[in-house]
C-alpha cells in the first residue's frame, strides 16, 4: 500500500513560501512553477533575485531571446513585491561573447522595485545608470566594476544608504559624502602614473567600519565616529609618506586598527594621536611601529607581523618608552616569529609594566628546512 504523504509546505502562507524561495538560485525556483497551480506564479513574486555566468553558460541563440523576455517580466510586471535583494555576480557584461543583454534595464527595474540592497560584479559594462545614485531605498551597495568607467552625477541622494563597497574601481577621483553610511569598504585601482593625480575626499561622519586596500593616494577624511579600521596601502610615488599621514589623520577616532603598510613613513610626517586606540594589529617595518607606539597612549593589545626585520636597536630606545606599555598594554602577540626578535621581545618584557600576556607564533619550517626536507624525502 503507498504511502500518501501530506504536503505541507504547498499549505504555507505565499509570503512565506516566497521567502523559501529566495534561498534558491532563480532557476531552481522557477521550477517550483510545475509543482501545482498554487506555485506556478510564486517565483514572480520573490525578493531576491540573483543572476550569474553559471546561470547564462547553457544559453543557446535558440533560447537567448527567451531568457530576455523571462528577465524582463521578472522585473518588470506590476504590481510586483519590493526587492530586499538584486545580485549579478561572476563578472557578466554587457556584452557577454555571443549574446547582448541590457544590463543597465535590469538595474533599473530592480531600482524601481525599491531595492535594499544591490550586489554587482560587472565587466565592461558602460555607463552605470544615474539613478543607482538617486535610489531612496537602498540600503548595501556593493560595486566590483572591473574595466568600467563609471560617472557618478553631481547630485547624489543616497539618505538611507549604510554599507558601499566599491571594488577594482578606476577612477581619478572619488568623493564620498554620504551622513547615513556605517560601513565603507574601498579596493579601486590607481595607474602607476606620476603624472596623474588621484584624490580622495571621505566625509562620512557617521562611518563605523573602513576598509581600504589600494596605492594611497591624496586622501582627506573625515570619520570622527570610526569604530574599526582595515587599512592596507602601498605607494609609489614622492608623496607617499604626505599622502599616508592624510590617510591616518582621517580615523585617528578609531578603536580597533589593523594597518599593513609596506613602506616607511617618513621622520617628517606628523602622525595623529590615537586616544581611543586600544586593539592595534600592525604589518610593515620596525620604524613605523616605534612611530605608532608613541601616539597611542591607551593601547592595551598589540598584534606584530614585520615584513622586513630591521635589526633596530631596542635596548637604545628604553629612554623613550611609549606610554602605552608603561600603563596600558596588557597583551602582545607576535607573529611569524623569527630568532632575531628576541631583542625586541626583551625590550616589551622589561618595559611593558602591566602586560598580563605574550603570545609567540611562528612558522614551524623555516624556508631552508622546507627545502632540506623536500631533498631528503
């Protein structure tokens, strides 16, 4: 005798149905249409919508023209739920080999659907519409704009934006002036050009997280309510050590500081004091760290990774011990440690007066004992 079993799920609410659906790559939830006719408009209804190369690989000149008109009462139809989210990834361009897909349409149904958030991974694809800068009701936008020029218009109204990550961006200069923003992340790209000039301008006086991996450039800023910073520059140019401190001086509110810089800045170049300061993860060369000691007077945990060890001599910098390590300092770690730091480790060990824990990693091969190793197997 067979089984009958009950489908509950069918029984659900459409909105919460819905809501299951957007889990699902929008391929698998169109496919839900067959089950009954309480599914088979369902996915029109779903609030995120994603499309990517997997997604567009199996496309044939037969069915390309289909998947046009699909997208477009996708997005299109009224009458239509807002979207939470709307998502091209895997780098899809405007033009993708042998099909032609009006990706700046698609951008601007999602937009006139109230969209919250927007997540794209573009190649190539031209202008990005104006009204992605003008949208009330986003939210999270995320930019990875490889190979794009993109011309942001003079007036931009972005009041209920929180979180901009702008990625492989190409531009000669960006200005950021959004109140709401709690979260910016910046990965853009400057040509190796000493001829061009790139600038930065960052007034986001709300910001609570910053990240920035790129070759510093001329950067004024202004994040007085910065909580967190993940800074990664690396210059090459005369006015490294000019522009890095413009940098520096924009989130010297900040609390919780990881910096990897791969050059050293400059005697010359007047550092901020970091009052808040109390967690400070640092990567890049001895002379800088001596520099970083001396301003945040409150550090309580100091995290090291050198990329290049300078052999400084501590034992001559007791004079001036940063007042961080006589009051405050309580934990230090070092990482990928090397037999040459024991002098270095001497110096905290004698001059931070309040550390409650020292933490030592190291690599468990050197690179000759890799190599001796791999000889002998």
């Amino acid at each position: 005798m067979a089984m009958c079993v009950e489908d509950r799920i069918s029984n659900f609410p459409d909105h919460i149905r819905c809501h299951i659906l957007s889990f699902l790559p929008i391929k698998a939830a169109v496919r839900t249409s067959i089950i009954s006719t309480k599914w088979r408009y369902l996915f029109a209804s779903i609030s995120t919508i994603e499309f990517d190369r997997y997604l567009l690989r199996g496309l044939t000149h037969r069915n390309v023209d289909s998947f046009k008109n699909f997208v477009d009462r996708l997005l299109k139809l009224p009458d239509q739920v807002s979207l939470d989210c709307f998502r091209l990834r895997d780098g899809i361009s405007c033009n993708d080999g042998d099909h032609d897909f009006d990706v700046s349409s698609w951008i601007c149904a999602a937009l006139c659907r109230g969209v919250k958030e927007i997540d794209l991974e573009l190649h190539n694809l031209g202008d990005v519409p104006p009204v992605l800068f003008t949208c009330h009701s986003l939210v999270t936008l995320r930019l990875d704009a490889r190979g794009c020029k993109i011309e942001v218009p003079s007036q931009v109204c972005l009041g209920n934006l929180k979180t901009v990550q702008l990625i492989h961006w190409n531009a000669r200069e960006l200005h950021i002036q959004i109140p709401s923003l709690k979260s910016l992340v910046l990965h853009f790209i400057a040509r190796q050009d000493r001829d061009l000039n790139y600038a930065v301008v960052i007034d986001v006086p709300n910001l609570v997280y910053f990240r920035y991996n790129a070759a510093i450039v001329e950067c004024y800023s202004h994040m007085k309510s910065l909580e967190k910073a993940d800074i990664c520059i690396y210059g090459f140019h005369s006015n490294l050590s000019i522009d890095a401190t413009h940098l520096i001086q924009g989130i010297c509110n900040v609390r919780y500081l990881s910096l990897n810089i791969h050059e050293v800045i400059s005697g010359t170049s007047r550092l901020p004091i970091f009052h808040n300061l109390i967690e400070f993860k640092f990567c890049g060369r001895e002379t800088s760290l001596v520099q970083f000691l001396h301003c945040a007077s409150n550090l309580k945990t100091l995290i090291i990774k050198f990329l290049d060890f300078e052999r400084t001599r501590w034992k001559a910098l007791s004079i001036e011990v940063p007042s961080c390590l006589s009051f405050h300092l309580k934990e230090i770690e070092f990482s990928c440690f090397d037999t040459h730091m024991i002098e270095m480790v001497n110096y905290f060990l004698d001059n931070a007066m309040v550390l409650e824990k020292l933490i030592i990693s190291m690599d468990l091969l050197t690179l000759i004992q890799k190599a001796e190793a791999a000889t002998n197997y």
